[in-house]
C-alpha cells in the first residue's frame, strides 16, 4: 500500500489532497499500472495530473466545488506537487 499526498495551485488556490484506495483504484484501473509502477518505471506528468484531478473530483461528488473534465481542469492548474508519501515496506512493492 501506498500512502500520497499532493498539493495542488489551480488559478482558484491551493488544495492539499490524500490519494486514497479509491483513486489508487481507479488510476490503475485507467491506466492499467500498479501506482507504485507508474511512478517508479514509468513517471509520465499525466499520472500525476490525473491523480490530482481524481481527487478534485471526488471532493466536487461529496458537495465540493464542481471540476471540469480532465483537459478543460489542466488549464487552470499551476501546479501538483508531492507533499507526502509513504509506502508499507511490507508490501511487495515497498
């Protein structure tokens, strides 16, 4: 297991977010990579991007502010920044 933390300045502020089971999930279900992998092997802008807008999102479907679709949000950011990880260092990965 993974434990992230990203920070995100967007042109309305800065919002820190935890990427929990639920975006690990669905990251490696949108690009069919374990999380550790993706970032490890393979570290694309677009993982990082897309978890930050994961989370945006999932704030918005808990009575958050709305966020648009993935392209149209990516213009307002400034930028996503790691503030935190922390991997099980009993996981296969770790």
């Amino acid at each position: 297991m993974i434990s992230l933390s990203l920070r995100v300045t967007t042109t309305s502020g800065k919002t820190d977010y935890t990427v929990g089971p639920k975006i690990q999930v669905a990251f490696e279900r949108e690009f069919k990579v374990g999380l550790p992998k993706a970032f490890a092997a393979d570290q694309k802008m677009e993982h990082l991007y897309w978890l930050a807008w994961k989370c945006a999102e999932q704030v918005a479907k808990s009575g958050g502010p709305a966020v648009k679709p993935f392209d149209g949000w990516l213009d307002t950011v400034e930028s996503v920044e790691v503030v935190g990880v922390d991997e099980d260092p009993l996981s296969p990965e770790g």
